[in-house]
C-alpha cells in the first residue's frame, strides 16, 4: 500500500502523500481580509500553506532554511532553485505529512495554520509565465492535420521527424482553471466572396495538451545539454490551448498561429513534479530517423498518463466524455523540446511554460481535438444527448489527468474553462 | 529655429528639447558604487536622471507629484500611467531644460546631480517586455520574400491585405544595443543527403525594423478600438530583428518562424515617444482592399523617420552603408497592428512590444535585410572594400533613424550589434 498521512485522502483521490504538487492559493475572500497569495502543496482535499510551514521552522534542511521562496506570490523562486531544493522540500513535506510525525498532527493550533480546505481556498496562477512556448509532438496529430489540409501522401512534413516543431505562444493570456473564455471575434476565411469573414469564431476548439514548467533557466547563449534537461523542469500541468480554427486557417500562412490561439490558454492549478511522475516513467517511442546527437538522449522517457476530455453543454447535468489520450504518445520528449529550444542559445527562465502540442493518441477515440474528433465539422461528435462539431456558447470543457498506480494515484485534478458568448 | 536648452545641443544631435526620448541607464562601475538603473531622457550629449529630477520635487503637476515611477529600474509603471502622465512630463522636463528657466541651469549642485555625460552611464533595456510580437507589414518585404521562395504570381497571399500579419517572437532574448550576438547553431535544410544540416547558422542576417512600445495595456476579453490605439503607445525604438535564415526556412512549415529568430533580438536604448514624433507624422499608404471595419482608422499615419544600415566588418576602420529605408513605407500603421492584436480579446501590457517587420522600401537600395539585399544569397552586397552574402563573424551592424526638420532632429540614436563566432 502507499504512503500514509495523517491528513485523510479518500481512495482514488488525486492528491496522496505521493504527489504533494505544487500550486498558489488565496483564501476566499472573508471578513478577516488576509487573502494574500502563497504557495502550497495539495495533500486529500487540504492545501498545505508552505508560508505558514516556513514560519514555523518546519523547513531546516540546507537549501531551504530561511528562505524567503514560500513567501513569494509565485512559485518562480522557488522553482529556480533547482532540484536539490526541489527534493528537500519533497522529503521534508513528505515526513512532516506522514501518519507517524506528531509535529503537525499533535500541534492543533499550527495544523489549523497550515492546512486549510480546498473548499475555501482560490487557486491563482502559480507561475509568472516570461515565455510560453507550443510545441507539436503528438505524429497522430501532426498526421491528422496534414492529411485533413494537405492530403495523406504530404500530410507530415520531412522537418517534423528531424526537430521537435514548435511556435511562440501570448504569455499574457495564459490563465489559471476555471476562468471563462469569450468567444473571439476575428477574421476566418472568405465564405463565397472577397472580403473575409468577421464576427464571432464559428469554430471554437479545445486542445488537449499538457506543459512543462521550467526550472533553473540558461543564460543567453549556453544551451542546455539534452542529458541535462530534466534537471531544468520542475513538472508539468494541463493545458488546454484553445483555437478558433477559422481565424487560425486565415491568418497562419506564413507566420503560423497567431490570433487564432492568443485570446486564452488555460492551465491547472497544480504542478506535478517530476519525481513524483519518476514512477510512471515509460520508454517513449522509438525514433525514426534517429534524431540528431543534440537531440539523442540517453534516458528516452515519457509518463504514462491518462488523460480525458469531458464536455458539459450548459443545459445538461452531467459532462460527457468525449476523448481518452495518453501523455506517453508523445513523439517527442519534454527533455528533447527544451534542448531544442536552446540549442541555438535562446534563454529560458523560470516560470516559462513549454506545452506539448495536441496530445492524440493512435486510435479514434483518442484525438486531443474536436477538429480531428469532427474531421474538420465533416462529421458529428456525440456528447451525451446533444452533438458538437465545434464548441457552442455555455460549454463546459474539462480536461483531467491521472497517473494509476497499483495502490495510489498521481493526479493532476481538473483543468476547466467554460465558454462565453462574444462581444457583441 | 527649434527651442533653445541651456545643455549644449550640437547642430545635427538627434536629441534636441524637441526629442526627450526615455530610456534607462546605470552609471559605469566606479569607486563609489551607486550603479542603480533609473530612467532618463537624452539631451545633447547628457541623460537627465529623472529619479533626481524627482527627488528634487521638480515634477509638480497633478500625475507625477509624488510619483515613484521614476525610481523603478525600468518604464513599465511610467508607460501603464498613459498619455496625461506622459504629456505632463514632456512638458515639465521642456520646462527645466529650457535655457530661460533658472531652475537646474542655475544651480550647480542639483544641476550636476541631474545630468550625466552619455560617457558615464551604460544603457540597459529601458523595458521588461511580456510579449513581443512581431508584424510582416512592409508590402515590399512581403512581396521580394513571397517572390524569392513561391514566384512572382503567388507573392502575396489574399490574407497580407486583409489583416496585418505576425507571429509572437521570444521576449526573453531581447537585449540592448551593443550587446554581442552569438552565431546560432541550429538545423539547416538538408544539402544533398536525407540528414539537416546542423552547425552555426550559415546565413545569418539582420530585419531593419522598429517596435512600438506598449503604455497602458488592456484586460483580458476588451479589444482596443483602432482609433484609441495610439494611447496605449508610448512610442517607438529601432530594432534589429536577427535571423537565421537557414535555421528559419527549415522549421518554418507550418508554424512559422522560431529557433532562426529567438537567439537575439537588438532594440536601441532610447524610446522616442509619439509625442516628439508627431510633427513628422504623414499619411501612410493608402490601402486596397479597404480595410475591414475594425481596421478602418479615422487618422491613418506613419511617421516620415529616414532609416539606415551600416555594417563595418572586423577589419575595417569605418562602417559602410548598405540600404536607407524609411519607416512611412509600411502599409499596416501600428495603430492598426495594435487594434489587429486586441481584436480577438487579447491583452496587452505595459512595455509589450511591437515588431513593424523588416522594413523594406520600394527601391533596391531600400531593402531592409541581407536576404533580399542579396536575394538569398544569388547576388553579392558590397560593404566598403569586402562583400558580403550574409554576416560573417566580426561584423558590427549598425542600425540609425532620424526625423529630419527644418531647424533639428528627432533621432533615435543608434542600434548596433557584433556578429561574435558560434560555440564550438
Ligand atoms: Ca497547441
Ligand atoms: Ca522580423
Ligand atoms: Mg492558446
Ligand atoms: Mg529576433
Ligand atoms: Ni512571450
């Protein structure tokens, strides 16, 4: 069985002592004010406030005593440290959450400080995001794309199997689960004559994708070894990248993806660190061609994680799943991505989000997209008593990911965002 | 004859009264310490340091009295305040400096305190940028690129005219002029076998561009109408939009360009603000398609700023010109670049930036980058007694715009980089 905690956590939960992800959190607004941001750790349906276990003295190990990194309203200095300050936090967490540590459990007064409902806590966004990147790692759906656009014999372009493809993303407009996401208006394609059209996207879209977030950066100039990259990746979260397909079509050629994705991206609370994904690590596909020495790594991982898409139309009661992927079917590694987003010197800082690209798996009920799920609107989705070929206004789309252990789970809980109405 | 300061402006100075462009500097590393970066605007050959302007009480109007955006170690807080602010300041700031006012000319303690010879202070980047994004709005640039790589008859696709086109760039990597930029390596297309090229980039060039620099930004889901768009732009830089062209035409299908652009980027220290660029305002372009609705501005100007590009290779004692453009040639204005980017709902922030696009104009000795100067490569350029097909190690480019009138300038001073070699 797995660890045990004094704190309860409910079979199945997402958040055993295995976990402790990472996230920033305000109380609920109350009468008592204080509802400054601070990091913390999930642990059952409790957030352990690390401000409040910092003040207490609880972290005495060398890299974390008397640090002011809990303090902060992000987790960037904490996440610049480095996995030497990573794996300290992890232990001492581990041992001071456990079923046989009295120093919380015995102490009324410092666990109430400490642990405080999820009920009653707003998680914000953890991280201050400098650069966010998108990749394009998933060949079912690089496939997909490029036979839906450019027919089966040019559907993936040579440079895809030779490079981790990716664009520069808007950090602005990154937000935290749960945040609506209006509608955009732009320009899609002419529809029977010159002008184009304009008004609200006829074509709204999720895409099931997940993130890194990055650790200790580089220097401008110094690339990171590819051998070297875990050690720059503090974990990863969900993300759904939404696109208004329309406005993206018109407007990508020749720069790529602009408008069509800049108006939100929404990502989970809570980050997953990479040692507690370590024992769902699985060798990731094998590649072909080989890619090149800066790209060959000597440890080839993904994680095994399960993901799943569900939508909940605004009149139903209950969301309807709608697609199952695997964060394993990606082609490329967030170790190789990121040696290759420094290979020619760019610099990464901490905080910056490197999502994976639309995560489909290889069967038809595992596409990361409704453009894939509809081939484009040429097709009907099924979501529960109501059909989608594009996202409609009060659709609730959820995304979750979980790791299944024989006796734990590693989750990432939910990442949602629920769609408004345009401007008119 | 233009306003007269008690500083010494010499004749053909880019920074008269008339110009006052901000910018933030340290003073070089002495004995006594003190190298606190802190906002200035250039006059003559002096910065005046506005957290002594400041401290002084000399800034008494209703915005900036008691202000402390002048002792942050960037403009961000400045430029979120907006148009009142900035028109107080420039006001105040014409006020002191003027040869009548006794204030600062009389008094040699604070005087001394508030100028600083330009030999004595290094300049940083005036800015903490969120996004950068850069547009493709030189029709000229648009059409020698589409003609080079998909021939004449397809150029330019339908979308150019309807919608300013860009792509987000790294923000992370932009830097101060006069900051070495080192040879990326990357992957290049394949030369005669099935694997990419990988080394240092073989073409390397340079965009002669400007950026606008955002003011006060907008919330997430409120688009900027086109014609408020110049009050949320404090005003403009040149910039040095380095690509690897090899790099870039490699991955570029179908995202666009990435790893060929995000190893540096060059902006000049100062930003001219469109206050003292106003009286070289001019028409821009006159647009055909007429732009869709959102687009369409009641006042539709460039600015008449005359640009130029030297380079001076290692051995050479002087730098050699290779194009004069001009800013007025772009067909997008940056008021419509910036309503284009909000239109979909997203946010803006203060100090984001907007790239213009390589700015070529209508003549060959007009073209704003080695890939058309030299038309990738097909021609040779000649700089001064050498020849180039695209930059070679050691090179120094160098980046100049200046607004001519009768009586002076306003300029931008100078962009510059040097081309060091790639890792080994
Ligand atoms: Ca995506
Ligand atoms: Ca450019
Ligand atoms: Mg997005
Ligand atoms: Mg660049
Ligand atoms: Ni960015």
């Amino acid at each position: 069985m797995g660890l045990k905690s004094f704190v309860d956590v409910s079979e199945g939960s997402h958040f055993p002592l295995e976990n402790l992800p990472y996230g920033v959190f305000r109380r609920k607004a109350s009468s008592e004010g204080a509802d400054v941001a601070r990091p913390a750790v999930a642990i059952g349906d409790y957030v352990l406030d690390l401000s409040a276990v910092a003040e207490a003295g609880l972290f005495d190990g060398p890299h974390l005593k008397g640090s002011t990194c809990f303090s902060e309203p992000s987790l960037n200095k904490f996440l610049e440290m480095g996995r030497p300050a990573w794996k300290e936090a992890r232990s001492t967490l581990q041992k001071i959450l456990s079923a046989d540590e009295p120093v919380l459990r015995d102490n009324d007064a410092l666990r109430k400080k400490c642990l405080v409902p999820m009920s009653e806590v707003e998680m914000v966004l953890p991280i201050v995001i400098g650069d966010y990147t998108d990749f394009f790692s998933s060949i079912y759906h690089a496939r997909n794309c490029g036979t839906m656009f450019r027919g089966a014999e040019n559907a993936i372009a040579p440079n895809w199997y030779q490079l981790p493809i990716a664009y520069h993303g808007r950090s602005s407009s990154v937000v935290i689960s749960g945040t609506d996401v209006i509608r955009p208006r732009g320009q899609g394609p002419p529809m029977g004559s010159s002008t184009p059209y304009f008004g609200p996207s006829l074509k709204l879209d999720f895409e099931l994708e997940m993130a890194a977030v990055v650790g200790p950066g580089n220097e401008l100039g110094k690339p990171i070894d590819v051998n070297n990259a875990a050690d720059h990746i503090f974990g990863l979260v969900l993300m759904n990248d939404w696109s208004a397909r329309d406005i993206q079509f018109w407007e990508c050629v020749p720069l790529g993806p602009f408008l069509g994705k800049s108006f939100s991206t929404t990502i989970s609370p809570w980050i997953v660190t990479l040692d507690a994904l370590e024992p769902f690590a699985c060798q990731a596909p094998t590649q072909d061609p080989e890619p090149l020495p800066y790209l060959a790594e000597k440890t080839h991982v993904n994680y095994d994680i399960s993901l799943e898409v569900s939508i909940k139309p605004k009149d139903h009661n209950e969301p309807s799943i709608v697609t199952k992927s695997n964060f394993k079917h990606l082609y490329w590694t967030v170790t190789q991505q990121l040696a290759h987003q420094t290979i020619n010197g760019c610099n990464l800082r901490p905080g910056d989000l490197l999502g994976s690209g639309t995560i489909s798996g290889p069967e038809p009920e595992s596409l990361g997209c409704l453009l894939e799920l509809t081939w484009n609107a040429q097709k009907t989705l099924s979501v529960g008593k109501s059909s989608r070929k594009f996202l409609e206004d009060g659709d609730e789309v959820i995304f979750t990911g979980c790791c299944k252990g024989k006796d734990y789970n590693v989750g990432f809980g939910t990442c949602t965002g629920r769609v408004l109405p345009a401007l008119p």
